[in-house]
C-alpha cells in the first residue's frame, strides 16, 4: 500500500519523518516531498501524480498547516481524486473544513508515532472496527 504525507514544511518535517518510519516498517511504500521529489521536476504535476498513485494520504495538520499553499494542493488533489484520507492534528491544530468528512485524530506530539502505528495496523485489517464518515 502507498501513503503520500502531506505536511507542512514550516513544522511538520520531523513528524513525516517519523511518519515514514513506522509506515516503513510496517510494509507501506510513502512518499513525502523533501524526501522524494525528483530533481527538476514540476512541483505541482509531481504532486498531483503521487496523489493519484497513493492508497491513502496521512494529512498531518500542525500549527502553520493553515497556512500552507502546498498542504492546500494536496489536500484539493485528494479530494478531487476521491482518496481516503487520515486526519493527524497536533495538539489541536487547525482542521480544514474540508476534511471533517474524514476520520481524524487531535492527539499531542508525543502521541503521534503510536497513531500512525494504529492507522498501519488499522489499515492492514481494513478498518473493520472505524466508521466511514467520508460520504
């Protein structure tokens, strides 16, 4: 399965980092962008191709998310591509309203690789137990 981390790159590099890590050791192929991106690439058509490719997108919401012109990018790529996405907010983060449809966790900094062990596990069981809020 393929997760695309989206994040903010004011204050969210650590944690798709950390992300990665746990998606990594549990068999998951991700994608995130100071990693990934290939040299010379166009930013927006490389982004909008690893949403496409990806099974979901961990949207990881810190305290500058709201401000982010990339974060809102994929986010819309997401959206628009009808892709299940994990809602992460940092200790109570800005939420975009456009993902309140979507299950989504406000949770502390030192809680958040626990989370993303719970959604690799989730996920590899196909979320019998979580509701679908995305209509």
């Amino acid at each position: 399965m393929n997760v695309f981390i989206s994040y903010s790159t004011a204050d969210g590099l650590e944690l798709a980092r950390k992300a990665d890590a746990v998606f990594g050791e549990e068999g998951f192929s991700t994608w995130y962008w100071h990693r990934d991106r290939r040299s010379g690439a166009y930013t927006f058509d490389e982004i909008a191709e690893r949403v496409r490719d990806c099974d979901y997108v961990l949207y990881i919401c810190t305290e500058s998310s709201g401000d982010s012109g990339g974060q809102r990018f994929e986010r819309n790529q997401a959206l628009a591509r009808d892709k299940d996405i994990w809602v992460i907010a940092m200790d109570r983060a800005y939420v975009p309203s456009a993902l309140f449809a979507f299950n989504q966790n406000v949770i502390s900094t030192d809680e958040f690789t626990g989370e993303c062990q719970k959604l690799a596990d989730e996920s590899k069981r196909g979320f019998p137990n979580w509701p679908r809020y995305k209509t």
